[in-house]
C-alpha cells in the first residue's frame, strides 16, 4: 500500500536575523559588554535571532532597576478608594 506525502513547503531564511534586547527598568537595551547568542531553531538548525548575552553588569542594572521600582512603590489599576472600601 503506497501512501502520498506532501513535500514540506521551503522556508527561506530571512535575509538578516534580528538582535534582541533586554527589558530593563522598563526600556529596552543592549546587553553591557554587545555580547549575544544565537536563538537556534530545532526545526531547520538555523538562527531565528540573536539574544542578549546577561553579564554580571546587566544583572546589576536589572536588580538596581528592581530595587528602584520597589522603592518607588507600586502602581495598581485599583483606585485608592476601591482598596478602602
């Protein structure tokens, strides 16, 4: 018994694999040292973009931002007076 596959459609690669950053205090930025890694991706073994490397540096930003934002206080979408009542 003879069973008909379709072929797979061809996926072109894209003509430049994009960089992606990292979310810090609310902005996004590149890492410290410009380091990034390949985002392989299992189907084809090809590079779908490139991720930030974390360095030591960016960690600290990140957990200083934190520490800011903690300070600061948070903000709800509740109003003051719905938390009263």
């Amino acid at each position: 018994m003879a069973t008909a596959t379709a072929a797979r459609p061809r996926i072109a690669p894209p003509a430049t694999v994009a960089r992606q950053q990292m979310l810090i205090g609310g902005k996004w930025v590149a890492p410290v040292r410009g380091q990034y890694f390949d985002n392989i991706t299992p189907t084809t073994g090809r590079a779908v973009c490139q991720m930030a490397r974390s360095s030591a540096e960016d960690i600290d930003l990140a957990l200083d931002a934190g520490a800011l934002r903690f300070r600061k206080g948070l903000q709800t979408l509740i109003d003051k007076e719905q938390i009263a009542a």
